[in-house]
C-alpha cells in the first residue's frame, strides 16, 4: 500500500526537500503541495492523502484551524495530520493536537525520524515519542489544568481504564501497557478503544493530552 501526503507549508524550500526525500521511498508518494491553510483545505478534499505534514504558522489560514477543518470534513476521516513545529516555541502544538492532528514533527528532524513519523501515523497509530512528547505537552498544559475537572471529566472511567489512561499518556505502546497490567495486548487495545469512545478522542494523540490535562499524567513521570 502507497501512503499519499500532502505537503502544507508557506516554505518552498521546505516543500522542495520534502519532496525530494519521499519521492525516493517506493511506499510514500506526495499527492499535493499547499503554500496556506486554506489551500490545505481545498488539496486535501481534491486528493483525499493519508498524512498531511501539516505547519503550524503559514498565512490566510494557520495550520491548527486548518487541521481542524480537515478532520471535520465528510469523507476526511480517514486524514491523518502530522504537525511541523519548532520544539520549545510553538505553544500552539496543545491546540493543535486538540483540533485532531495525530502527533508532531520537529522541524529540525532527520530523514529517517521523518519517513518513521508518516509511516506510523499513516497506520494509525499518534507519533508519540515519549519524552518530548510529554515535556511539551506538559509544559503547555500545566496553565490550563487549573481549569480542568479531573473528577469530572474521568468519571465515566473504570479503575482500570484510568490506569490504562496514564500509561497512554506516558506513551506506551498496547504491547507495553499489557506488559505492565499483567493483560493481552488485545485487551489493553479494547480498553483504548473504550476510552477513545467514553471521553470523545479522536485517538491516541488526545487521550495523551486528556492524561495531562487531568493530571494522570505528568512531564517528569
């Protein structure tokens, strides 16, 4: 199976190099290039990619509010949205995986580290390198959680989903998780599954913030 992408970014040169390393792999193909939110829109609807690399600060339309529009339109679903951000300034990263995006890439990233992050997100999985990961989003959670009911918001939670929550939130795999509860594989997945339905998360990606913002999780666990 060939992963389409779509190329958001208001950098040619970015776009170009882009484009220049994916179209060496023989399971990735670019379907599109946009220079704007907007134009984003539009390409995705045209082309229907599996990943959208995604940047944050581009002109018309930015990248949070245009991922938001792209995983909420019909026939979009399926859409997976890879932010591109500068680790350590774009506060925006916390809105933006909110909105529906999968993960996020540093720009500075490598060729390898990219190409990994299409292919995982492509399978459905959220680009959740643990420990970046969890200092970002901690950082930029830790204001708002003030504002949060845990109680509230976790109620409709077993025990045991609530355990399986924090460890999502720590950026295990299933397999982890069922290495660490003593449980299958399997039954750490329905359990996501379950939450995923329970608290309205489009995937992993939000149930890793919800673990922060309820403070089942945080950056120095």
């Amino acid at each position: 199976m060939t992963i389409k992408v779509l190329l958001a970014d208001d950098e040619r040169l970015v776009r170009s190099g882009f484009c220049a390393l994916l179209d060496l792999e023989d399971d990735i193909t670019v379907v599109g290039e946009a220079e704007n939110g907007s134009q984003a829109c539009d390409v995705a609807c045209a082309t229907r990619p599996d990943v959208v690399l995604m940047d944050i600060r581009m002109p018309r339309l930015d990248g949070i509010e245009a991922t938001r529009r792209i995983v909420a339109t019909a026939g979009l679903e399926q859409v997976r949205v890879l932010i591109l951000t500068t680790y350590d300034t774009d506060e925006n990263v916390f809105d933006a995986l909110r909105a529906g995006a999968a993960g996020f890439l540093l720009k500075d990233a490598g060729p390898a580290e990219l190409l990994h992050a299409i292919r995982v997100v492509a399978a459905g999985d959220a680009l959740l390198a643990p420990r970046v990961t969890r200092r970002l989003i901690g950082h930029f959670t830790a204001r708002r959680r003030a504002t949060e009911s845990a109680t509230h918001r976790l109620a409709v939670l077993t025990d045991r989903e609530r355990e399986v929550l924090a460890l999502v939130g720590r950026g295990m795999s299933n397999d982890e998780i069922g290495a660490a509860l003593f449980v299958s594989p399997a039954t750490a997945r329905t359990h996501v599954g379950r939450m995923m339905t329970k608290l309205g998360a489009r995937d992993r990606a939000q149930l890793v913030v919800i673990a922060f913002q309820t403070g089942l999780t945080s950056p120095d666990d």
